[in-house]
C-alpha cells in the first residue's frame, strides 16, 4: 500500500491524470458540439421534408378541394414509415389522418410545433416526439403534416453511448498508461536515490544508472555522473595533497627544529644565536612560500582571483615580468630575450598571470646551463613570446635546459611532484602546478612541449571570452 501511496505521489503520475483531465474536457467538449449539430442538422432535415410534403398536399388541395386532399391523405397514411397526417374540419372535427386526437388546440394554429404523441409498441403506450406543422386552408380547414423524431433521439442517443463508453476506454487507458510511467519513473528514482545513499557513505565511485534511452532522466544522470567525477577527482587531489604536504612539510619543519634546537644549546655568543635566527628565518620564509604558492593554486582553481576580471594587455605583463627577471639572469649567467607582437588583450587577473610566467622563467633560470656572457650573440638561452593566433593567445617560454621527458611532462601539473633531477635544487614542486591552475581558471591550458634542446611551456589562453 505505501508503495502504490508512492506511486500516486510521483509527478508522473500526476502529469498522466493532468493530461487526462484536459483531454476529457475537451472530448466531452467536442462531442457536445458534434452532438449539438448533428441532432439540429437531422431536425432541420425533418423541418424540410414536412414542409415539402405540405406543399404536395396543398398542391392536390387547389387541384381537387377537400374530398382529393382527404383521399390524399387515407392513402399517404395506410404506407409503411409513413409521416403523421391530420386534417380537421373548421370545428375541429378530425376529416382524415393517423392523429386521432390533439391534446392541445393551440397545436391546430398554424405554425411548426413539437408534438408528443403515444404509439402502442410491444402492448404498451409509449410516448412519443414529432415535429409538426399546422397550415390552415380556406374554409377554416387545417392540414397538420408532421415527422416522428424518434431516429433523431435515438441517433443522440447513440453518440453519448458511444461517446461515453470512449471517454471511460481513454480514462482505463490513460490511468493504465500513468500507473505504468509512473512505475518505471520511479524504479529509475529509486535507482538513483540509492546510488546517491551509496555515494553519501563514502563511496565516491557509484554512478547513476544511464538506460541509454536519451531522455530528459539520462541527461540528469549524465550530468551528476560528470558532477560526481569532478568531485571524486577533487577529493583525490585533496587526498593527494594533503599526504604530499604531511610528507614535504615535514622535512623542512623538521629540519627548523633542529636548527633552533641545536642554537639554544651551542650557540654561546650574540653572534651565534644571530646566525641561527638568520637561519631560522630562511627556513621559515621557504616554508611560507609554498603555503602562499598552494594558496594561490587553490584560489585560481575556486575562482576567487577573478571577482573582478578586468580587460589587461599580455604583452605588457610580459615586459614587466621580463624586466624583473632580467637582472637574475644575468647573475646566472643567462640571456633572457623577449618576443611580442601587436598588444593581446584579454580579460582576467594581472596577478595570477603574472605570477605563472614568474614560475616559467624561475624554472627556466633554476635549470638552464650558464654559458659566458660573450655567447649572447648566439640563440638565447631563455625566450619569452607572446603572439595571437586566430582566437586564441599563446605565452611561450622556450629555454635550453635538460628539458622533461615525455612521460613526465603530465606527472609534473600535479602539486608536490619533483623529479629526480631536480631533488637537489631549491624548490617545492609547486610552480608548473600553479601555472596550471592559473591557465585553467582563465578557459586556457598549459602544454609542455620538447624545444629541441630544451622545454617550450605553452599556455594557450581564449581572447574574446571572458573567464567566469
């Protein structure tokens, strides 16, 4: 009983018994109306038949008076399915015809009237409909002409009957109909409600039943799988995050201990204790660096950064970025160029893009091999291109160094992952993760591509859209 209660309950359902309703309106509406019509279209008929069997008879009346229109009649009223005749005298005497009598005098006024009469059918009176007409002659004779209505009434008759039986068929049919959508509605609903139940104690790969059908239920669950897959890849991350910070964070906090540790016990002089606190600042300063760096990937990644959106020229971001770095590459050995066309101008955070080419060129400078400042001639070791193609912008970063193999340039977008060339370089494995984010959160991605020697960091970014 409550899953019938269940079923009653479903919009299914509902939407099949409101479908059914304004269906019976209108087939009650519409056979009223063919009703209606059809019964004045059939007295109409009989009006026009009466009348022409009036102008018959008074035609025998002007060619033979009385006696040939009574003759007329005796005769026209001895024949099978014959109309109902009645001819009276200027006193009301009854002359000829099938009517013995009239109950109401005013019926013998001339004029079309409804006449009910009584005709003995199976050994009993039954009452009966006509339409008549009443003519009266000169004389003060009256010649009444009239039809038995009795195949129109049973002609209305016949479609209510039938018209009912089809409303009660479509009623049984549709309710059949809903019951049955209805039920294979919420078979489907409880499949999901309970795939949902499974998914809410914890186990983040259950996915809703897709029937392959197309309709408006599987794109539902198309849509909530792709939702579910978004949040399971989310809660791995996180999952990934968190032991990679608990195993990365651990070293440095570790090693910070250590070091303030080891100056409250052997450091004897001012100075001592000065270099150890200049020491555990260093640490503390590296360790608040990949705080803000996974800080800022996780507000590129929710959106925050762009609030306030606004338009900004790539080429500038470019110079400016170029010009910080500059001098960093030149202690290091290395010749920075800088490559840009007409200005680009898309719409999104001067600070977040600016902070992804800073990681490109730090990573460029960190790993690119020096070579004597008299090779500045030659190819630079570290070039920073910004060009429109089609719809599109590109910001390229091309250096010389060891590069990354195929294999890992995928592995390397994940946050805390270092490769083995890099273990004893300063750094938290952060940077491409960020760079990554940054291009995702403004509609773009980021490719790492072979620069022959070297590595190309791409980040293709769309002009015209504006990032959401």
């Amino acid at each position: 009983m409550n899953r019938l209660g269940r079923l009653f309950r479903t919009t299914a359902f509902k939407l099949a018994l409101g479908f059914l309703l304004i269906f019976a309106i209108f087939a009650v509406a519409i056979l009223a109306y063919v009703g209606f019509s059809a019964g004045r279209l059939l007295d109409e008929q009989v009006s026009i038949t009466v009348g022409e069997e009036i102008k018959g008879l008074l035609a025998q009346y002007n060619s033979g008076g009385v006696v040939r229109l009574v003759r007329q009649i005796e005769r026209r009223s001895q024949q099978p399915g014959s109309s109902l005749y009645l001819v009276t005298s200027a006193a009301g005497e009854t002359l000829a015809g099938n009517i013995m009598s009239v109950e109401s005098e005013g019926l013998l006024e001339a004029g079309t009237y409804e006449l009910f009469y009584r005709v003995i059918e199976d050994g009993a009176p039954r009452p009966h409909r006509a339409l008549v007409e009443t003519v009266i002659l000169p004389g003060g004779f009256r010649l009444m002409v009239g039809r038995d209505l009795a195949e129109t009434d049973r002609f209305r008759t016949v479609i209510w009957r039938a018209g009912g039986w089809s409303i009660l068929f479509v009623i049984a049919l549709s309710v059949t109909g809903g019951v049955f959508v209805a039920r294979r509605v919420l078979t489907r609903i409880d499949q999901m409600t309970e795939t949902a139940r499974i998914i809410m104690a914890g186990d983040l790969t259950g996915r809703l039943t897709i029937s392959g059908s197309g309709d408006e239920l599987d794109r539902l669950a198309q849509s909530l799988n792709a939702m579910l897959d978004r949040i399971n890849e989310l809660m791995t991350g996180l999952r990934e995050v968190s032991d990679n910070i608990a195993h990365d964070l651990k070293t440095p906090l570790t090693r910070l201990r250590n070091s303030a540790e080891e100056a409250l016990r052997s450091s004897g002089t001012l100075d001592d204790l000065r270099l150890a606190l200049d020491h555990t600042i260093e640490e503390a300063d590296d360790l608040i660096k990949v705080f803000n760096a996974l800080l800022m990937i996780a507000r590129a990644e929710a959106g925050g950064a762009l609030d306030h959106g606004a338009p900004l020229d790539l080429t500038d971001i470019a110079r400016d970025v170029v010009e910080l770095y500059e001098p960093l590459a030149d202690e290091a050995g290395l010749h920075l160029n800088i490559d840009v066309g007409a200005p680009v101008t898309i719409n999104g955070s001067r600070e977040l893009l600016g902070q992804a080419l800073a990681n490109l060129i730090d990573n460029a400078i960190k790993y690119a091999p020096a070579h004597d400042q008299s090779s500045k001639a030659e190819t630079p070791d570290i070039v920073l291109s910004v060009h429109r193609h089609g719809s599109h912008a590109q910001l390229i970063v091309a250096d010389r160094g060891p590069g990354i193999a195929q294999a890992d340039r995928g592995r390397v977008l994940d946050r805390f992952v270092r490769l083995e060339t890099s273990r004893t370089r300063p750094g938290s494995g952060l940077g491409l993760s960020l760079v990554a984010a940054v291009a995702r959160l403004h509609g773009g991605t980021l490719h790492l591509e072979d620069n022959d020697p070297g590595l190309r960091a791409v980040i293709t970014l769309p002009v015209s859209a504006v990032p959401s």
